[in-house]
C-alpha cells in the first residue's frame, strides 16, 4: 500500500529550479533510491520531504495526511524516521543513551524534570541496539565509536520512533566497502520484516542496484526516469545523464540483487 | 522644533557614527577573518586615545601645526596597531581553534590586562589632550556654533571606508582577507600564508581602534572608563551591521549615531537602552544583523558535561559536605563566615550558568542580568513596599525567571556569538536602566537598607540560611541535569539536527533552560542583596557575568561540581590576593589567559583526568 505520496513538488532558489513537477510514491516495505548527479536536486527533495525546507508548491502525503509544511518534530511524530549523510549523533552520551533519547521523546517525556533519564527505557534502548548489532557498545560513549558504528547507532536512533518511513541521506558516504554492503543489508532486512518504507538517496551504484527495489533519476530538478534498477540501467537519457561516468552504471560485480 | 537645533543635532550624531565607524570597522574585520570577538578591541582604542593625548603635546612643543597633530595622531593609531601585533602573536594565534567561550573570555582577560597597566604607564588621573592646530573656531551653521573638529570628524568616517575598501578590493591583502572572510578553511588549503594574514589583520584591526581612539582626544579627556563603553557600543554596531561586513558596520553606526542624537530628546536619560533596543529589534527581524551570514558551528564548538556513571558513595560524600558546610560557623569567625557565605552565593550564580553554558551549550554572556534582577528585586521590594526579606527573595526569584523568560523569548532562535551578544545586550539594557532610573533605582548609589530578618540577621544564622538554600537548589539544579529535560538539552547541544528529528522542541527547551537558570542566579543575587545590606548597578555589569564565567572556566565546564569548586578558588583567591596589591585585575587577567592556554579542562577536569588517568 502508498505509504508517501509526493505530488508535484515545486522549489526554486533565487533563479535555480532545484526541483520540478517532483512526482512519486514509497510503499510500504519498499525500498526507493533516488540518484542523480551533483546538484541534481537530490538533497532539495529529501529536505522537503524530511521537513527541513517548505516547498513553493505541491504536497506531500504521508498515509495520507497532509505534512507539506510539518516541521521536522511534527514528522517525527506522524513516523517519519532519518539519518544524516553525515551521521548525527549526541556525542556526549553512550550509545544506549541515544537511543534512549530518542525513547524519551517518543513518549512525551522530555520536559520531565525528575527521575533520571539514565534508568528510562533502558532494555527497549538495548534491544533496538541489539537490532543493529550494537548492543556490546550500549555503554560507550558515541565519541568513542567508529564511524561505521556511529552509522548503525543513528540507524537505531531512527527505529526508536517507530518509524513508517525511513529517510537516509547518503546512508553509506564515509564507510569502507564491505561496512557498506552489511548496513544496507542490515537496513533492507528491518525494513522488510517491519514494513517500512525507505526512502535514500546514494552515490555508490553498488548500494542502489544492490538494494532498491526502484530508482529514481533526477536531473536539474526533473526527474527523468524510474523503474526497477534495470529499467533506469537501460534508460538512454540516464545514460546521457552519467556520460562520462558510464561504467557507474554497470551491473556490480560478484553482487546480486537483494 | 527649531530646524538649527536639529541640523546640528544631526551633525553631531553623524560625527559620533563616524568615531564609532572607524573603531567598529577594526572589530569587524578581525572577526570575519579569525572568528574571534575581540574584546580587547575597546582596550586598544583606549590605548590609543592614551597615547595620542600623552604623544600629541610633546610633538606640537616640537613644531606646532596641523601637520605635526595629525602625524602624533596616524603615529598613534600605529603604535596601537603594533601593539595588536603583540597580541596576535603571543595569544590569539594560540585559540584559533578554541571554542568561542574560551576566546571571549582570553581576550577578557587583556582587557583586565590593559586597565591595569595603563593606570601604571599613564597614570590614574584622565588626560585632556590638545585641539587640533587650526580647527580651534568654531563654524557657523544656521547660526548655531558647530565645533569645527566635528566637521573633520564626520569626513574621516567616509574618508576611512573608502580607503578600507580600496584595501579590500584593490590590494592581494585585501582579496586575502575577504577570502578568509568567506572560508577560512578553503583560503587555508590554497597555500596561504596564514600567519602573516592573521597578524596583519590584526594590525589593520589594531590600527582602526586605535586612530578611533586617537581622534577623540580634542573632544573628551583619556579615561580608564573608555575601554568597557565603547566596546559595548562597537559590539552593537557589528552585530547589527552583520558580524565581518564593513558596510554592515557603517549603516549600522549612521543609524545608531542618529538615535544617539535624537534619542536624547526622547529619553534624556536612556541612550544605551535604546542603542540596545535597536539591536534587540534587528536582531529578533535578521538573526545575523544587516548584511550578516549564518554561521556554521561545527560540533567541536560545543564543549560539556557528558555521560559518567554515578560515582560510588555519592550519598556519603553528601553528608559530609553538608555536615561540613554545618559545622564551619563553630571554627570560623565572623570575617570567615562572610567570605564562606559569599563564596556559596557565588556557587549558586555560577551553578545556575553551567544549566545554560555546560548542559546546553547556550553561551551567556550576560548571566549577570539575572543575577542583579534578583538582588533589585528584592531590594525594590524591601524600599518600596516595605516586605520581610522572607517575601523579598522569592519576589526577586521570581523577577529574574520573568526576566530570564523575556531575554530567552528573543535569544533562544539564535546561536553562537548573536546569542552571547545579544545575552551580553539584555545585561547592559539592564545595567543602563538600573543606572540611569535614578528615582526608583536609587541610579549609581544603588538602594541601601536592605537587610535580613532578625532570625536570619547576624553572620552564623545567615551563613546557615545561604549555605542551605545553596545546598537544596544546587541538588535541585543537578537532579534536572539529570533528568529528562537536562539530556534533552544536552541532544540539542551535541546535535540540534538529530534534536529535531527526534522530535524535541529545541527552542522550546531552551527557553525553559533560561528560566531556571535566570530563577537560580535571581535567588542568588537576592542572597547576595541581604548578605550586604545594599545593591548597586555593578552587580548587573559585564565584569560580574565575566566572574561567573571565570568560574565557570576556573572549576571546568566538563563538570557537573566544576562551578562550585571554580566559585570558592575565584572568591578565595580575590579575598586573599586583592589587600595585596594594586594590580589585582592584572593578575586575574593573566590567570583567566593561562587558565585558557593551559588549563582549558578546569580545576575539577583536570584533577578528574590525572585520576583517570592514575587508575
């Protein structure tokens, strides 16, 4: 079933279209890339859609309520989830704290101004570590993590919230290869077995044909193809798009297909 | 009204906004190339009005004539300029990288520097300087006398903008500099000589503050007064004009100099408030003044209390400070438990900024404000409606958090140094009110009379009545840290971005932060009222929210108890060292600079690594 629906989402700087008749849906459980090259309108989107800019015109729909001009606390709320491209954690508390946080918000708690947030949510903040493989670093501060960590604890921090739909900017910028593959792996299982939409957008090509299910292709704000993977691989005016990066679009090597 | 009277009103507040201009265009530009607030910036102009007013005379005994002022003049602003060399070079260069606390409070401490020596250099009394050979008339302007050094003045603004601008657009310094201004970073991995760009930024800064200083020396005598009012004037003007914009900064001092001139007429008595209303309006409308951009912070900008697990026994070492803290008055005499009872009120006003500065990384410069909302409300309440000091410290509690509600309502939507400015602004709105409504605030003698109860009244019983209000509220204020609210102020602080996603009103947390904080220091100052029978403006200055910065730092921002430990060394040090000496500014300067250099954990930091560090 549609869990997002975007409908004809308009935004302009100054001069610069940097998006245009943006037109497209995420179902639930679905795994939806959008590419495209720099400056393509990429990031403009997902800001529009995870709160952080308003549009000049058009809707966003989330199980079909209205949240064009949500803020980023208002979309939370609905179930809306995110990460960062680059991974934003609350580097002065453990890993379990974050989490536990995130827990706390989630249930109205934050302004409570007496028992200690410490002992709050503590084993939920555990067991959604324990999702992402964390949960032998519950008690380590985030600054003392390794990136790729610090990726999977923000990926639990944007479970914490029950998410409907996730948003990954980048999810993988800044990982070495092999942490790459293991994290949307990670990412594509939970969302398939809880179904949640996800929603990211990506410059490594083996991320994007390796795990969406469909790719979407912008180009100075218009989006100029989608389909499944192969669809868009053969798609002539993306490969115009990538000329000169052709190989980008290649079929991974010793990778199938999630 | 008499349209002679207005033109020349007009004139004079043009010749004001050209003074200010060449002073605020100096800060301005050492901003936007190093980031750093200068606040020594004052202390360089009050140099070089020094100078001037000391060099001057002896040059025109030489050979009098313009040619010979004006070159004491330019020879001034020199000196200075070398002298901000000095600066560059033996502190500045050394704090690039700090966070912005620590390089406000650094350049502090050369404030605290400077009003020291240059009592030693120049003397205590003020210096007139000459008028300006030739310029002795005055001029007739619709039959009103217009000084005619005035006129020059109001021509060396525009003068100094253009030749700033031919130095910026036309010189490869120039381009440098306006490159720095826009990224540091990228003008740094293009192979720039940095070094020599910060120094010579600083000396082009140096040089502005002191011919700002210089060219006032026919107009007012050099005062050890200069340095704290004109920064907090050049302050209004950059940030209004936009933090490292030189056109910012000259709309910016005409406007102010014009509502200088005309705000006399409206509120004779309350320049500064309204100089400081207009930037609280434009910054409410544009978060970064005129021509201001947004600052991008990153995450190493915010220093503070993290997580550590519960130190073991902490419920004993409870008791024993409590039993401690009970037991002082029987092995203490009456001037000990003076000084024990101040150093407890000092703890609680400091305690109350870590809740902003430590734990929500909301840096204010001007905790002071609610710390001295405290102390007059509850001397307003004892003078004017005659209540019991049991009545007189929750009124001032409660005038404080209100005015924390207020000040925080305008300065939680921004960040960074618009927000310590801003801080720094509501204090100074503050003091000037305090200072200038003489009627009801009693002006610079401030309100005498108020004292305590007679249960409380006499030095044991009021000790214990500080140092247990102290002990409940400090809990009380860490019980919050640890809650809820006080991690959720910490999220936004590590990460305003992953605050929101989550869902937590960051404003609105902040907000609340204020007020609690602001209640705390306004508890604190309402102590401090009764403990000395009197309040005064100073109590609202910009030197007592630099103490609780100090002890802030001191102690060490990383920890929770830094505060308390940072209040006791400060005040103990003062009592000690101040019957000592003269030059105790001098010396607390120097510390505050080392403690920055060397010691940038604190006292209670420090010790804490060298213990984790051991086991």
């Amino acid at each position: 079933m549609t869990l997002l629906t975007v409908d004809d989402l308009h935004k302009s700087f100054g001069g610069v279209m940097a998006a245009r008749d943006v037109t497209f849906t995420v179902a639930s459980g679905e795994m939806l890339a959008v590419i495209g090259p720099n400056g393509a309108g990429k990031s403009t989107v997902f800001n529009m859609v995870g709160g952080q800019l308003t549009p000049d015109r058009g809707k966003v729909l989330l199980d079909g309520q209205d949240i064009t001009r949500a803020s980023p606390q208002k979309r939370f709320r609905r179930g809306v989830g995110r990460t960062f491209q680059v991974a934003q954690t609350f580097l002065s508390m453990s890993a379990a704290e974050n989490v536990q946080m995130a827990l706390i918000s989630c249930n109205r708690q934050s302004n409570g101004l007496w028992a200690p947030a410490r002992d709050r949510h503590r084993d939920k903040a555990v067991e959604l570590l324990s999702r992402v493989g964390m949960e032998e670093a519950a008690d380590t501060p985030c600054s003392a993590l390794a990136y790729g960590d610090v990726k999977r604890v923000e990926l639990a921090i944007a479970l914490a919230g029950q998410p409907k739909l996730l948003l990954m900017d980048e999810p993988t910028a800044g990982m070495a290869p092999r942490e790459r593959a293991t994290l949307m792996d990670l990412t594509a299982s939970i969302a398939e077995s809880q179904g949640i939409g996800v929603l990211f957008t990506e410059h490594d090509m083996d991320v994007v044909f390796g795990h969406a299910a469909r790719v979407l292709v912008l180009l100075r704000g218009q989006i100029i193809a989608s389909g499944t993977p192969d669809e868009v691989r053969r798609d002539e005016q993306v490969k115009r798009a990538y000329l000169g990066d052709e190989h980008a679009l290649e079929r991974p090597k010793g990778m199938t297909p999630a | 009204m008499d349209p002679a009277f207005l033109a020349v009103q007009a004139l004079s507040g043009l010749s004001s906004a050209s003074s200010l201009f060449i002073t605020a265009c100096g800060l301005t530009i050492v901003f936007g190339v190093t980031r750093i607030v200068n606040f020594a910036h004052g202390s360089l102009y009050m140099i070089g009005a020094y100078t001037a007013a000391t060099l001057v005379p002896q040059l025109l005994e030489l050979s009098f004539g313009p040619v010979t002022f004006w070159a004491g003049i330019l020879a001034s602003a020199i000196i200075v300029g070398l002298i901000g060399v000095i600066i560059e070079v033996l502190l500045l260069r050394r704090i690039y990288g700090a966070p912005e606390l620590f390089q406000l409070l650094a350049t502090f401490g050369i404030v605290l520097v400077v009003q020291d020596l240059v009592v030693q250099v120049f003397g205590p009394q003020d210096i007139l300087g000459p008028r300006a050979p030739g310029l002795r008339a005055p001029v007739e302007i619709l039959g009103r006398r217009f000084p005619s050094y005035e006129l020059v003045l109001i021509a060396a603004g525009p003068i100094v903008l253009g030749l700033v601008w031919l130095l910026l657009r036309k010189t490869r310094f120039g381009v440098l500099v306006r490159a720095a201004t826009q990224d540091r970073d990228m003008v740094a991995s293009l192979g720039v000589n940095q070094a020599l760009l910060f120094t010579g930024t600083l000396f082009l800064g140096a040089f502005l503050a002191g011919l700002g200083g210089a060219l006032q020396i026919p107009r007012v005598s050099a005062n050890t007064g200069m340095d704290l009012s004109i920064i907090a004037e050049a302050f209004v003007v950059t940030v209004v004009g936009g933090m490292g914009s030189v056109p910012g900064a000259f709309l910016a001092a005409l406007v102010i100099g014009q509502l200088q001139a005309f705000g006399i007429l409206i509120f004779p008595k309350s320049t500064l408030v309204v100089v400081f209303l207009l930037m609280a309006v434009v910054l409410a409308i544009r978060p970064h003044g005129f021509f201001g951009r947004a600052e991008i912070i990153g995450g190493s900008h915010a220093v503070g209390i993290a997580s550590r697990s519960p130190l073991p026994g902490r419920g004993f070492i409870l008791l024993v400070v409590i039993g401690i803290l009970a037991a002082f008055p029987l092995a203490a005499d009456a001037y000990l438990l003076k000084v024990a009872t101040e150093i407890l009120i000092f703890a609680l006003f400091a305690f109350s900024l870590q809740l902003l500065i430590g734990v929500g990384g909301v840096v204010s410069f001007g905790h002071a404000a609610f710390f001295g909302l405290g102390a007059y409300g509850a001397a307003l309440g004892v003078k004017w409606y005659g209540v019991s000091m049991e009545a007189a410290l929750p009124l001032g509690l409660a005038l404080a958090a209100l005015g924390a509600g207020l000040v925080g309502a305008f300065v939680v939507r921004l960040s960074g140094i618009y927000l310590a400015m801003m801080t720094l602004a509501a204090a100074q709105i503050l003091y000037a009110v305090a200072f200038q409504w003489v009627e009801v605030t009693g002006g610079d003698n401030g309100i005498v009379g108020v004292w305590p109860s007679s249960w409380a009244s006499g030095p044991i019983p009021y000790y214990l009545l500080t140092a247990a209000l102290t002990v409940v509220t400090v809990l009380l204020l860490k019980r919050i840290i640890e809650a809820p609210f006080g991690y959720a102020l910490r999220a936004a602080r590590d990460s305003e971005a992953r605050a929101e996603a989550i869902g937590l009103k960051v404003r609105q947390h902040r907000w609340l932060a204020f007020m609690i904080a602001g209640a705390a220091a306004g508890l604190a100052g309402g102590l401090y009222a009764f403990s000395r029978g009197s309040v005064d403006p100073s109590l609202l200055g910009i030197s007592t929210s630099v103490d609780a910065l100090t002890m802030l730092l001191l102690g060490g921002i990383q920890t929770v108890m830094g505060p308390l430990v940072g209040a006791a060394a400060l005040h103990g040090l003062r009592d000690w060292i101040m019957p000592l000496t003269s030059l105790w500014r001098l010396l607390l300067g120097l510390s505050i600079i080392a403690m920055v250099l060397i010691f940038p954990r604190g006292l209670v930091g420090t010790v804490r690594d060298w213990w984790g560090a051991r086991a």
